[in-house]
C-alpha cells in the first residue's frame, strides 16, 4: 500500500468512527486484527473488535478533532494523535460512576497496515486524566 493510500485508508476509519459508523470501522480491519486497548490487553481478532466497540457504543460517545497523521513511506505502519471529546453515558466496569459526564483529553493511536486493511491498532491517552475529569 502506498503511503498515500494508507492516509486514505486512516481517513476512511476515522470518518466512520466520527459518524459512530462502527460496521465502516469494522470493515477497515483484517480478521485477525490485534487491537491494544489503553491500559489493557491484547484483543485479538474482528470478533473481539466488534466486541469492544459495542461496548464502547453503549458507554461512551465520542468525536475525534484536531485529527494529524503520520503515514511511514512504505505505508505499513502509521501513526494518528487527536483531541478526544467525549460524554461518559453508562458505567464502564471498574471506572467512575457515568452520569453523562463530558471529558476532553490527547490521545495517539499507532497502526500496522497489511494489505489494504489496518491490522493492528494501539491506542494511549492519559487513564488518570480522564478520570479526574469524570470525577470533577
């Protein structure tokens, strides 16, 4: 994939996660995508990706803005870092009670691209700030 292509590619996902089109993200991914949640474990496979983002859906309700990547030349790898702004709308197990809370915060995600699918996703943004913005 050229490096001009997998910045499409990373436009194409978040443009459908901005619409909270999970199906579009969903079909940007190979089946055997490794998926690294903040602060978590590896979740291998479209099963378990489907998984989370319907657990996302359901907790969180987000948009991404300020949007830059960086696409390696061979564009196998890349990488994208944005402002999180998002409500908290159901209690996620382990975290702070959810009573729509509104959070803003940086965030990065690195991406392996194989083919012309994403094949891995790793994303990092602060836990604790997130937090203390939740708790007020």
């Amino acid at each position: 994939m050229s490096q001009n292509d997998a910045r499409r590619l990373l436009d194409q996902y978040y443009a459908a996660f901005n619409a909270g089109d999970v199906a579009a993200m969903e079909a940007l991914v190979t089946d055997d995508i490794a998926h690294d949640v903040n602060q978590g474990d590896r979740r291998t496979g479209k099963a378990k990706f489907v998984e989370f983002n319907a657990h996302m859906t359901r907790c969180y309700k987000e948009n991404l803005t300020d949007i830059v990547t960086m696409v390696a030349e061979d564009g196998s790898r890349a990488a994208a870092e944005f402002t999180v702004n998002g409500a908290y709308l159901a209690t996620d197990e382990g975290l702070p009670e959810a009573d729509g809370q509104t959070y803003q915060l940086p965030a990065g995600t690195f991406f392996e691209i194989s083919g012309s699918k994403i094949s891995r996703i790793t994303t990092y943004y602060n836990l604790e700030d997130w937090i203390g913005q939740v708790k007020g």
